[in-house]
C-alpha cells in the first residue's frame, strides 16, 4: 500500500495484531469483493485476539461493523443489477462422400438475468439453434428460439416457472448424420422443489406437444426425488401423462449413480414405460465415466442404452423423453445404442476428442437387411486460441448399410463431413 493511503495505519495495525496477513502474493487488495468465508477467518482472529488479551476496542468495532454493512449492500446491489451473457459458434462443413456440397451455420446464445433478491430472479434467453442454418425450417421463430424462466421462494419451497419449446428436432437434407439431430430447450412447466437432509425432492407439472395454436397436446404430471448417502446416490421419477377427457398413461424411471475414490462414476437407470406391453416397454441405460484415471489428462465415457420396441405409448410423441447418444440423435424404440467418449489434453492448449455410436436393432443384428441401424463415428481436436475461444477441426463418418436410416428416411450407405467451428464466449 502506498505510504499517501488514507487507510494504511489501521490496515498494518491489524498486520501486527495478527489479524490479516493479506493475500501470498502481499497485497491487500482493499477494493475487492471479499467473501463470507474470507469474513469469517477475520473475525475469528479479530475475537481470538481481544479475548486472549481482554481488550475491547469498541471504537475499531464499530468501524469494521459499519464496513461490514457497507459491503453486505454493495453486493445486495450488484446482485439486483442486470446480467447479460452470450456465446457464438460459427462452422463451416462439407461433405466428400457421396452427397458433395458445403454450409456455414451459427448458433447464437444470448442470456438476460434480473436478480429481485437471493431467492428471486427473472431470466430471458434466445437460443438460436439451428435458425442460423440458411435453411428453411418453418418454425415460428419467437416461439422456439425464447424461453423465460422466474425462481422464486414461497412456503418453504423452491419454485420454478419456466416457458419454452420444449424439443426442437433439426431436418437436414445435405448432412445425413445431423438429420434429426435434437436441440433439448426447457418446456413450459412449473417446479416446486426442497431438500431435506439427504433427500431432494421436486414436484412438477409439464406440459407436452403444444401446437402452433398454444393448444396443450399432452400433459404431465412428475416427481423426481433423489437421496445420497456417502458416493452412492438413488433416484426414482414416477411420470404420469394425460390427455384432457382421454388416453392416459404411467412411466417410472429408477437410477444409481456411484462415485468411486479413483474418479469413476457408475450410472445406472432403469425405466418401464407401458405396464401393457411387458418386456418391448422398458428402457435401460448403463454409463461409466472415467475422469482422469490415469493421471494423463484422460477422460473415457462408455454407455449402453437399449429402449423397448413399446417404451413410448401412442399418446408420446417420438420426440418425448428422447434419450441421445453422443451425436445429440434419437435412440429409437426397439433399437440398442452403444457409445463411446474419449477426450485426450494435449502440450499447447490443444484437445483431442473421439466420439463413436454403433446402434442396431434389439436382437443386435446389423447390416444391409436391417434398416434403422448405422455406425457414426468423428474425431476432432480443438486449440483455444484465446481465453473463452476455441478453434475446434472435425471429421466424421456416417455408416448406414441399409441405406434406411432413422424413421426410413433413405440416405446414402457412407457419407461424411469435415468441418472446422469457432466458439466465443462474449
């Protein structure tokens, strides 16, 4: 601190108290934030000091109770101030293999947040998702591209509203491999949640296929709840959907999730969707990540999901309680889809990723008499050219026997993309 600073003599009185010692690089740093957990190691050495020795410094006390004060309403203040985000990524892909041709695209992302209190707040997003694909999609655009969500407290109980579009399935007639990719938006909903101990427990009603009209196709009544005790966390989801003076229906999903000490986690989710059709409606999904198990920058995720030929009743659209694989794409009723992860850091700020699914029908069988089933496979690796900007170079290949792919659409046997995409944080 400079000799000229009106606070220098109380700053390095508190030095020789013992009370602060700074920060290790030996500063004070007296305009900065400074947190409860930093507070809290002050006063308790302020309170020690004066206890051992039976001094009260009541003038000094006051001073730190009305500092104290000051901070707490500074950052009340900047907690109800505006908070404006935004991300962009751009890419350029073309195909070599069978369809030729290229597009550039982009994606924006822009996030307003309006803090009322702690426990209150207003958000407004815009999620551009694939307008940006020079493509005519048909969507309205208001309607998909925004969502709202307000949280507030009320009886004990966290709330939640939210208003948004739900599934967005993406139509693409040059890239195969992205055809009927899934962007996952929040859906309109309200959440009441609370914790009590171990146990999380929420409670919602969601509404499902809304028309253009605004008209409620399916509605949605769910309870998840969840329950750790030391690495092992159980979770069990009871769905129940309904049409207004019609068809109803019942899911349940039942999960465990364990962490083990060498940075594995093991997800397990088993769930039964029409109670009618016996085994073809159940759905099954087993996941191993592996964070870094080797110390080398290594991270390996491994699943197997297997849905049956019934798991979705004839009031959900295809589209609901979609499970994706690594490539954001729909895991069909009927079919088994086993995907693999591995992410490498390299010297030089630079990421190498592979990514694979094989999906083939229940009994897996595979092949050019099997419609429906296809190998994806795409390997990438990206440098941050600065900080919050990634350069990120792709390839990928798209194997389809059959020629048939996914809700029969017919596409080429091979097909592939190469494609380079930058990523900002503005």
């Amino acid at each position: 601190m400079p000799d000229s600073h009106w606070a220098k003599d109380p700053v390095y009185e508190l030095v020789k108290l013992g009370v602060t010692r700074g920060y290790p690089d030996g500063t004070f740093r007296g305009n900065q934030d400074i947190s409860r957990y930093e507070m809290a190691v002050f006063l308790s050495k302020f309170s020690g000091h004066f206890s051992a020795r039976r001094v009260v410094d009541e003038k000094l006390v006051a001073e730190l109770r009305n500092e104290v004060a000051l901070l707490k309403f500074e950052q009340n203040r900047r907690d109800r101030e505006l908070a404006f985000s935004s991300s962009l990524m751009s890419r350029a892909r073309v195909t070599t293999i069978a369809l030729r041709g290229g597009n550039m695209d982009y994606r924006l992302k822009l996030s307003l947040t309006r803090r009322f209190s702690e426990d209150s707040s207003l958000r407004v997003r815009l999620d551009t998702v694939d307008a940006g694909f020079n493509m005519d999609n048909g969507r309205p655009l208001a309607e998909k591209l925004i969502d709202i969500e307000s949280q507030f407290k009320m009886a004990g109980l966290d709330w939640s509203v939210k208003l948004g579009p739900g599934v967005v399935p993406h139509l693409d007639d040059l890239f195969p491999s992205e055809n009927n990719m899934i962007y996952i938006r929040p859906k309109t909903s309200v959440t009441a949640a609370a914790s009590i101990d171990r146990l999380s427990l929420s409670t919602s009603y969601v509404t499902r296929q809304v028309a253009t009209s605004g008209k409620i196709g399916v509605h949605e009544l769910t309870t998840f709840m969840k329950y750790k005790f030391g690495r092992l966390a159980l979770t069990f989801q009871p769905r129940y959907l309904f049409l207004i003076d019609g068809d109803h229906d019942f899911l349940a999903e039942v999960g465990l999730n364990y962490f083990w000490n060498s940075g594995w986690l093991t997800q397990l989710l088993w769930g039964v969707g029409d109670f009618k059709a016996g085994y073809s409606g159940m759905y099954a999904k087993i996941e191993q990540k592996m964070f870094d198990p080797w110390k080398t920058g290594t991270t390996v995720v491994l699943r197997l999901d297997k849905v049956g030929s019934q798991y979705r009743h004839d009031i959900i659209d295809e589209y609901e309680f979609c499970c994706l694989n690594n490539f954001d794409r729909l895991i069909l009723d009927g079919t088994v889809d086993i995907g693999c992860k591995v992410g490498q850091r390299l010297p030089y700020d630079l990421e190498l990723e592979a990514l694979a699914d094989y999906v083939t029908t229940g009994d897996f069988k595979y092949g050019e008499d099997h419609p429906g089933t296809y190998f994806i496979w795409q390997m990438s690796l990206a440098y941050q050219l600065v900080k919050s900007t990634d350069l990120n170079v792709f390839y990928r290949l798209y194997q389809v026997p059959s020629g048939m792919a996914q809700f029969s659409d017919p596409v080429p046997a091979v097909s592939d993309m190469i494609g380079v995409s930058l990523s900002t944080v503005l």
